[in-house]
C-alpha cells in the first residue's frame, strides 16, 4: 500500500470516528466535520520542491 493511499485510509476513518463521537455526544458540528472530513479529496500532484540558488 502506499504512503499516499495510507492516509487517505486514515483520514477517512479519523473522519468516521470523528462523525461517530458527533452523534454519541449530540454534537453535530462535530459530526459534520468528521463527515466532511471523509469526503475530502486528495491530490496526487506532489508539490515541487523550491529551488534555491
């Protein structure tokens, strides 16, 4: 598995749990950023690295 797709598995179930602790607590800002945070997209660009003289 790669680097890249390990946290995108990561960030998805921190998200889930985020979400979960949302609605055990009764807090739905809570639970609308886990839900958010599942759902976020991740580039596959690599930023370039800055060049210095």
């Amino acid at each position: 598995m790669s680097a890249q797709k390990t946290t995108e598995t990561s960030d998805k179930l921190k998200g889930s749990i985020k979400e979960a602790i949302g609605k055990l607590v009764g807090d739905p800002k809570v639970e609308a950023e886990g839900k958010s945070q599942q759902k976020l997209p991740k580039s596959d660009v690599k930023p370039k690295p800055l060049l210095t003289p």
